[in-house]
C-alpha cells in the first residue's frame, strides 16, 4: 500500500524530502514529489497544472491545508485536504480536518476526524475515460466449450 506504484499514481520529477529531525515554517510549494518525515507547520501547495504527489511519512507531521493532486498520508495532518486525483490513508494516517478526494483508499486503523467529501475529478485531471462505443465481451456458457462472445453496449 505505502509506497507502491500503482498505474498513474504518483508524479514523476524530483523528490524534496523533509527528514525526520526538520521542521518548516511555513507554506511549500512545489512539483513531483514531497515527503514529510519531520513537520511542516504552512501549507502545501503542488503547482498548478503538475502533477504531484506528496508522502506525509509514518511520524511525519502537517500543520496545516494540502492542496496537491496524488497524497498518501501515513503520519498526521492537522488541516484540511484537497486531493484532486487520489488520496491513500495508510495504517497510521491521522487526519483532524475536511478530507476533499476524487478517489480515497483507506486502510484498517485509518482515522478522519471531520467530513469527507467527495469532488467530481477536473478535465484536466482526468485519466483517459473509456469509450461508450466500445464492445464489452461477455463469458456465455454454452455448447461447445463455452467460448466469449462480444455484446455491444446499449444505449
């Protein structure tokens, strides 16, 4: 779950971390890759029109708004989260604010304490939509070894 790759999750680019013993005062603005393992006491903000992702890591700690595309939480956020692609809250992620997702996973022991609300993805956001044309096949039993045949989709 933490740190895996899954198709079109994540940025690519540089990857800025913020280590363990750091804390920043004040909001961060960047693209491709944030990772908090210390505490960032500002907002974090993804460029517009980049994709981002930030990985607020196991005792990483936010104080404050995240407004980028890709996150994974695993520490703890103390403000509100805008994630306009996806949003993974692992075993250890603590949220004490508004959650804004287009698409959540959650993990067992996984906390929110406030809203969850779900947001349409933008255009420009969105990953390619399948194509209603498109035939879909269909498994149907029969005589004969039971072999696929394709349906057309109705409108």
């Amino acid at each position: 779950m933490l740190g895996s790759k899954k198709g079109g999750f994540g940025a690519g680019g540089n990857t800025t971390l913020v280590s363990r013993d750091t804390t920043v005062v004040g909001d961060v603005h960047f693209t491709g890759n944030l990772d908090v393992e210390g505490v960032v006491k500002g907002n974090i903000i993804a460029q517009d029109g980049k994709d981002a992702l930030v990985r607020v890591i196991d005792k990483g700690r936010v104080q404050g708004e995240i407004r980028v595309p890709s996150i994974v939480i695993n520490g703890t956020v103390e403000g509100d989260v805008y994630a306009s692609k996806h949003l993974e809250l692992a075993s250890k992620g603590r949220v004490k604010g508004n959650v804004h997702y287009s698409l959540l996973e959650m993990a067992a022991g996984s906390e929110v304490n406030g809203s969850l609300t779900h947001t349409e993805v933008s255009e420009g956001a969105r990953e390619k939509s399948p194509d209603p044309s498109v035939a879909v096949a269909e498994a149907r039993p029969g005589k004969g070894g039971g072999g696929s045949k394709a349906v057309p989709l109705k409108s």
